[in-house]
C-alpha cells in the first residue's frame, strides 16, 4: 500500500491537536477560562512586563545622563580652575617683585589660595589684588608670608 503525504499528514495534525488541547487542559485544571481568554492573559502579563521592562530602561537612561551631565560640569569646572590658575599664575610672573616662582596658586570652584612668600606687605597685597581681578575668581584666601 503506498499512502502519499498528504494522507499521513492530516492524522497527525489532528493528533499534534489533541495532544496540545490535553496540554493546555493539564496545565490549567483549575482555570475555568476560555482558550482564547487565557491567550488574552498572557498577553496582557506581556505587555505589562514589557511595559516594566521599558520604564526600568527609561529610568536607567535618565539616570546615566544625570551622571553624564553632572561628570562633564566637575570637568569643566576643573578646566575652568586650571584657566584661573594659569592666568594668576601669569599676571603674578609679570611683576617682578612678585616673585611668581615662590607662589603657589591653587584654585578650587574660583577660590584662589596663594601661598608662599612676598617681599613685601605691599607685594603680597598686590598678589591679592592682581588674583582678585582675574576672570572666573570668587574669591581670594592670601596666605603669603612676607620675606625680605
């Protein structure tokens, strides 16, 4: 007997069927709902865990660009300090009373902070004058020692 495809294809769906309805039945002995009520149910629990999902990558998302923003404004606060640094630093060596090689300028959110030695009262008052007057500054802390 020589049976072709289609004749042994149409059993077996039925059965794939059968055993998928016994499956279905199995899993869900006490579930009174409806084939296509549960199908509906499983799509709702989809879409609701898609729905997390998405709203747990929003959040991330927002939360690596609060990060970013605020790494790139630390950045630019410490280019903007080291601008500061190296503008006192060269109005200083442009007096030569000053002796710019014997003060330390350090910046901090424009505070500047000058520390070592003048040769005089009057220089180490200039020092914090010509600091003073530099853009970006905020304020200045003088602790230069004076050294004849």
């Amino acid at each position: 007997m020589n049976l072709d495809n289609r004749t042994l294809a149409k059993p077996a769906a039925i059965a794939a069927a059968i055993a998928l309805a016994f499956s279905l039945a199995a899993c869900n002995k006490h579930d009174d709902r409806t084939v296509g009520q549960q199908v509906d149910s499983a799509i709702s629990k989809s879409q609701t865990a898609a729905d997390n999902a998405k709203a747990e990558a929003d959040k991330a998302a927002a939360d690596v660009k609060a990060d970013t923003k605020q790494m790139a404004n630390e950045a630019s606060d410490k280019v903007a300090d080291a601008a500061i640094t190296a503008s006192v630093n060269a109005d200083l060596a442009k007096d030569h009373a000053l002796q710019a090689t014997k003060i330390n300028v350090d910046t901090t959110n424009g505070h500047v902070i000058l520390k070592g030695t003048a040769p005089s009262e009057e220089a180490k008052q200039r020092a914090t004058s010509l600091a003073s007057n530099t853009k970006g500054v905020t304020s200045v802390d003088n602790e230069l020692t004076v050294n004849p």
